[in-house]
C-alpha cells in the first residue's frame, strides 16, 4: 500500500511537471541570453555556417522549436562522419552533437550561443595514429579514468533558459517525425521528469544549476522496454545514466568523474561505473585482461571510455601522431571489445535476415558464420522461427532481441545444446584453400573481386602500408587499351614484392582468367588469393551503399567522381551489378568473403587476419594498423582522368518510384513453401520463376511522365527527394501478394520514414504525410508477368480491383508476414 501511494504521488508530480510551462522569469530572459554569449563560441558558429553554405556535405545543419519555448529556434548541427579522420580537420569544432541559439542583442545584432555540446569525436585504439598505445604514452597525461561504455543513446540534458531545460539526442529534439513513436529524446525528457519527481526537484532547479556552470549533462538512455540494444539492461540499471558534465564551449571541457559523480547523486542519475589508472601500461594490461574475460564486475561489457588530458608533444613526433588539441585540452579516447558483444550483435543481424529473406543457412551471409556459436545459433533461430514466427513478430522493430539471445543461451546450457555446440565446426573466411593436395605456392596475387564504391582501394592502400605489399591499381592506366597494360604492372610488381595486389574491380570472370593466364608459366606457382566482396544482398541494397560512398568521397576518384545531379556515377553502378559475374572456387586458390556493408576498420581486420593466416605475414601491431587506417583515409589519386566532354548525359526519369531493396524471389520462394499456399498460387509463381520474369529490380511506382502536367506538384516533390546528394530512405510493409492469369503483385501498406536514417529537415515525412490517398491505395510491386504481351502496368489495375472485391473465381491473394521493406524514391528511366 506504501509503494502504491508513492507511485501515486510520483505520478502526479511528473504529470504535473512540463518542460513547456510558462514561468514570469522567462520574460525577461532576453539580457541573461545575451550574456551567455561570447566572442569565441559565436565566431564558431558564424564559421559553421560559411562551411555549411560553401559545402553542404561536409556540414549541414537543422532547426527545430524548443519544446520548452516553441518561440526559440534551435539549431543542430552534423558533421560529415568520414571528415573526423581527416589530417588537419575540415571542421572548426570536433564535437559530435552541438545546438545553438541565435541570440538578437540589445544592438539588434545577432550572436550565438551554444546551449548543449556533447563530447569531441573519440576514437578506438588504433583507429587514428594518435590512439596507438605509443602516441597515448608520449601525448596523455595521469590520471587516466576508466568508465564503463553505456550501450544505449545518447541524451543531451542542457538549461535552455534559467528556468527551461531542452533535452535532445545526439543531433534532434521534440517528436519522431510522423509522430506514430516516441522519440528519443522525449522518452529521455520522460525519464528525467521521473528521478527528478523521485528526488523532490524540479526543472526549473535543474535548470538554474546548468546555466550557472554552463554545463551539458550527457547521459545514456538504456531501456530496453522503448529500444534493444545488443547488451540487456536490468531493472535496477534502466533509466539515464550520466558520464559527463561538459562545457557549453568551443573547446572540449569536460569535469572530472567525481564531480560527474556526485551531480549523478544529487539528482538521481544512474552512476556510470569507473576506475582510475595512473599510467598507459596499466590501461592496456587492465584492458587486455578485461577483454579476455569479456565481463567486469561479472557483466558483459562493450568496452570502455578512457579519459584523460593531453600533454606537451615530444619535440621529434610527427604532427599526425599528436591528439588534435592543445595542450591541457580535455581528451578521451575507447577501448572497445569483440567479444561477446560483436557475437551478440552477429546473432541480431542474421535474425532478421533469416525473417526477411526465409529460414535458410543459404540466405546468411558466410561472413556472419565464422564463429561455431553463430553457426549453432542459426540452426536453432531457424528451428524456431519455423516452429513459432509469431515470438518474432517485434523483432525487426527492435524488440525481444535479448529475450531471443537468452533463450538460445539456456538452450546451450542444456545436454542436447552442448552435444550440438561440440560437433559444430568454425567455417572459415577463406574458401577454396585445400591444404592435403601439398601444393607449394611462390608468389601471391591478391585479386580484389568488387563493384565500385566496397573500399577496395582503401583496403589496398592499408595493406601495401601495413605488410609492404606491391600495389597497382588498373584506375592509374590512362589508356583506350588498359588491361594488357595493368596486366604488364602486376608481373612487374611481382619481380619486387612476394605479394602484389592487383587493384581492379575483377567483377568479371575473364578479368580473373587474365591475371591466371598471365602468371602460368611462374615457377614455383602463383598463388590467387581473391577478397570476394559477394553480392550476396538485394541489388537496390548493394547499390545504396555503394552510391552513398561514391558520393561521400566525392571527386577523390581517377575517373568515378560523384555527380548528385544527373546521377551518372548511379548508373555506372548499375552497370556494374547487372554484369557482374560470381566467383567460383577453381578461379582462384583462395577466396575470402568480405562484407560490403562493414566499415573501413573491420574490412582491414578481416582482410588482415586472412593475409597472417594465408600468407604467413606477422600480425601487425595496433599502432601499425591504426597508421595504415590513416595513410588509407587520406589517400588521394595522383592521376585523374578529365571529364569526357562527349559523354552522354543519363536519360530523364521516365517514372519516379520507391526502389525497394528487396530481393523477391528469396523472400516469395520462402512464403510459397509454406503449408496455406494454394497449388495455384505456387504453379504461377514456379512458373515466372522458370521463365526468368520474376522482377530483379523491384520498385514501387509512385507517378509516371504520363500522368503529366495533372500530378506536377507530385512529380516535383518526387524530383525533389531525387535530386538530394543523399536522399531519404522510407520503408514500407508487404501486406499480401495477389495474382490473377495474368500478372503477380504485391501489395504496399504503412509507407512510412525509415529510422535507420536521420531524416534532415523532415523531408521524408512532408513527402509521405502528403502522398495523396488515392496514390496510397495502388501502391505495389510488380512481381512478374505471364509474358510479354501482358503489360506491367496491370498490376496497379489489379491491386485497385482486389481491393475493392477481395478473392474471387479471377483474382487470389496471400497474406504475408511481417515483410517490411526500405527504399528510396528514383527517377527511374526503364
């Protein structure tokens, strides 16, 4: 009865409390606004705008109404990620999460202030060349704090005024975009409301104490209950976690833990836990330990944040190996851990593949599988997503993830479990490589088989550094003739270096024959060692990704330079993905699977672990590594191809439409094997299949040239997603799959604003809260149909009917489970 009547009373103090309400102080908050303002953060923000409106991609910004003070515009600005590596900055500032305000002064100038700033950019051990272990001891000084690496998000907790907070994540505030789920901002506003109801705060003394110090609280919102993340979080341990007290400043100044600590205390966040070491030796044997055991304090962890200051450099260091701040600046840097958390995080991802494309070994990518536990997991999620698909159906919104990963993880502590795990074997990365036949290698070719846009280059340019590899790339031959010249580069190579990479996208079969044909007569013999970038995912995926960098690394290019306008650079892409031809084991000696969607970082580890184990090479050291990464994000082509003047611009959009990434034969297959299906159905489907007219590029068209001027301000809205450098991603649900004698199509429901994407200034949701209806009503793809005769249009005709009159003796349907799909909206030609 006690616990009640003190929920009770929490409950109507939060509902009491609003950020929004009005107070008699904040009319006069104008002068305590201005004197909030200094020369040194405002000349910041005057430069992030010139940067801004100079080079969009490298710093954009977004302004959202305070929800405290809707009259107060708030501006968050983002930095392009890729840029943080870069030696020196493009950036003014390296913080990761800053809001300003503009402030109008009693001269009626306008000045700005910075109400929240989160930490600078931090990197792992061995990322960048000032976190090796050797650039940390020569440039940090003691005391070095060790906190516990929160697996949530970020919240920023700032005094908007004197008496009004603003709460944001790491670049937004206020509502989600469509409204349809809270955001994370509002569900970290909630919690706070709660420890402050819990203590016997208020905002508003919140607030007073933040704008005195100038300070940012940063907390981690972990609940599981609102987001999974890979790590579980207990009841005791769900809420907002508090690791830092920064400076609303243009330098990185953030207080000590214990001062951190005690705020923590005195205002009812969680404590993040620490330690404190006093030298770098100790870090990295107190770090190696911990990273062995994969738990501290008896918990699985992802890893820590180590913070420290930095020192006077040594006078005979290189300017790369120094830490970006001046002496005595605030400085952090992590150590993160593969294990357990990259397993449990493998787990995740290959679940919602196995939902997405159908429960089969065959559909997880061979990357994903080099772990024996991974390999027993699959089997297991496989059995029962057949058994029960229904346990699954929040998965792919990020819910009973960890419950998922228990359950398999009891089920391992079992006697059948534990057989299972034993006789399971590590599915190695490289494929092909068949040791009892005794066969003595010489020489190695490294054979990069790619689509433009994976990293290859990058990966190259890393390993040459890091083992002295030779290195040629077919992008330098400027010639109408290239490839005998490449060929000649690479044997050539191979009279100086023992391993040669041969730098080409060798996406096709006779590429490979080539390099083959032009080593034959080496004896003892060439080896081929190929880094098989497998498109093992939906085309419109593949070509995203790829697109996304191409753009990213914008003319830094031979001949492939990103043009976000007549998007030429998307259609050598596509290009590249309809003639690509898959690699088979007897092309090469041995093949490794690498991943498209992994990052530079894990790339180079992958194709490192392969050369040490292949090729005998010694492991390179951290500090190693982490200079290769360097020298790779740095590099730049010294040869370019000009422009072809002649070149042919790309067709205009014929239509405009969601490209869905999707593959529909994998996810189609796996629903027609199923038990409801009728043998009609599964006739008609078998049938496209056999005669190769089930769709390879599926889209969802949304106005075609022929609707034209009627559905103008459509077509212009569509053009306007289009022409973005980046555009938005949406997603939307397969609902049902209906066919008559004709065609096969599949229905569209729940268009939507993808989260995986930051939707900048809303543009997404303004195109799909004003799709009109009717257009909403015929939304499908197009699954295939009978032949050529019958055209594809017919298929909108179809949804539109069965919509209307639903299965009869000319039209059939088929529900389909939890099938949601992403995509962008295309000017599509044909």
């Amino acid at each position: 009865m006690a616990e009640a009547a003190v929920d009770r009373e929490l409950s109507e103090r939060v509902q009491g409390m609003s950020l929004s309400e009005e107070t008699p102080q904040d009319k006069n908050h104008k002068s305590s606004l201005e004197d909030k303002v200094n020369d040194e953060d405002s000349s910041l923000v005057e430069e992030l705008h010139r940067i801004s409106k100079k080079s969009p991609k490298l710093i954009r910004s977004s302004i959202y109404s305070a929800p405290a003070d809707p009259s107060m515009q708030i501006r968050s600005w983002k930095m392009n990620e890729f840029k943080y590596y870069d030696v020196p900055s493009p950036f003014p500032t390296l913080a990761r999460g800053l809001f300003t305000h503009e402030v109008e002064t009693k001269s009626e100038a306008t000045r700005h202030r910075i109400v929240a700033r989160g930490y600078d950019k931090f990197f792992n051990i061995g990322e960048v060349p000032w976190t090796t272990w050797a650039s940390l001891e020569a440039n940090t000084r003691a005391p070095y704090t060790l906190t516990l690496k929160s697996n949530g998000c970020i919240i920023f907790i700032a005094a908007l005024t004197p008496e009004k907070l603003l709460v944001t994540s790491k670049h937004s505030l206020g509502p989600a975009a469509g409204g349809t789920s809270r955001s994370h901002a509002e569900v970290g506003e909630g919690w706070l409301r709660k420890l402050l109801a819990k203590k016997g705060k208020t905002e508003a003394q919140l607030a007073s104490v933040l704008w005195e110090k100038n300070w940012t609280a940063v907390a981690e919102l972990c609940d599981d209950s609102f987001e999974e993340h890979v790590l579980p979080y207990a009841p005791e341990k769900t809420g907002l976690h508090l690791h830092g007290l920064n400076e609303c400043t243009k330098a990185f100044k953030t207080m000590d833990q214990h001062t951190v600590d005690e705020f923590a205390e005195e205002w009812g966040f969680i404590q993040t836990p620490s330690t404190v070491l006093k030298t770098v030796p100790e870090v990295k044997a107190f770090t190696e330990a911990v990273g062995k055991s994969g738990k501290w304090k008896g918990e699985a962890l992802e890893g820590f944040v180590v913070r420290t200051h930095v020192t006077e450099p040594p006078e005979a260091q290189s300017s790369a190996r120094a830490p970006p701040y001046p002496p005595g600046s605030s400085f952090f840097f992590k150590v993160k851990f593969d294990e357990p958390y990259m397993m449990y995080r493998d787990w995740r991802e290959v679940t919602k593949v196995l939902l997405s494309k159908g429960p089969s070994e065959g559909n997880v990518p061979k990357s994903k599988l080099r772990r024996p536990e991974t390999k027993m997991y699959v089997k297991w999620v496989i059995g029962e997503i057949i058994r029960d698909r229904s346990q699954f159906a929040e998965f792919g919104k990020g819910k009973g993830i960890i419950k998922t990963r228990e359950r398999f993880l009891q089920w391992l502590e079992t006697e059948q479990g534990s057989k299972a795990l034993a006789t399971t074997g590590e599915i190695p990365e490289e494929q092909g490589l068949q040791k009892q036949d005794g066969k003595k290698f010489g020489k190695t070719i490294i054979v990069p088989v790619a689509i433009p846009g994976v990293g290859k280059t990058s990966v190259a340019v890393a390993l040459a550094h890091v083992f002295g590899f030779g290195h040629t790339q077919s992008d330098d031959v400027h010639a109408k003739k290239s490839a005998p010249i490449f060929i000649k580069n690479v044997v050539g190579l191979l009279k100086q270096h023992d391993v040669v990479i041969a730098d080409k996208n060798n996406h096709l079969k006779q590429h490979r024959d080539q390099l083959r044909e032009a080593v034959k007569g080496f004896d003892p013999p060439v080896r081929l060692m190929a880094l098989n970038w497998s498109l093992d995912r939906p085309m419109a995926s593949i070509h995203r990704i790829c697109s996304d960098r191409v753009t990213q690394r914008g003319d830094n290019h031979q001949s492939l330079r990103a043009d976000t306008l007549a998007k030429t650079h998307e259609e050598v892409l596509w290009m590249f993905l309809r003639t690509a031809e898959e690699l088979t084991d007897s092309e090469v000696d041995v093949s490794v699977d690498m991943d498209i969607e992994e990052n530079l970082e894990d790339a180079l580890a992958r194709a490192i672990d392969a050369c040490v184990r292949i090729l005998g090479v010694p492991r390179p050291s951290p500090e190693q590594v982490g200079e290769a990464l360097a020298i790779a994000r740095g590099y730049a082509p010294t040869k370019k191809k000009a422009d072809d003047p002649k070149k042919k611009a790309p067709p205009k959009p014929r239509y405009f439409g969601i490209l869905a990434e999707l593959d529909v034969d994998d996810v189609l297959s796996a629903r027609m094997a199923e038990a409801d299906v009728s043998a009609e159905g599964k006739d008609f489907f078998e049938k496209l299949k056999s005669n190769k007219r089930v769709t390879k590029r599926p889209h969802v068209t949304i106005v075609h040239s022929k609707a034209l001027p009627a559905q103008q301000e459509l077509w212009d809205r569509c053009m306007g997603l289009h022409s973005l450098a980046v555009p938005p991603l949406l997603s939307f649900r397969l609902s049902r799959l209906v066919w008559n004698d004709r065609i096969m199509a599949v229905v569209v429901s729940d268009l939507a604003v993808s989260n995986e994407e930051e939707d900048v200034e809303n543009k997404a949701l303004d195109f799909v809260v004003k799709l009109p209806p009717e257009v909403k009503d015929r939304l499908h793809i197009t699954v295939g149909t009978r032949d050529d005769s019958v055209p594809p249009v017919e298929a909108k005709d179809l949804v539109v009917e069965w919509k209307k009159q639903g299965d009869n003796n000319e039209m059939n349907s088929l529900e389909l489970k939890d099938v949601w799909v992403k995509g962008r909206v295309k000017g599509l030609a044909g």
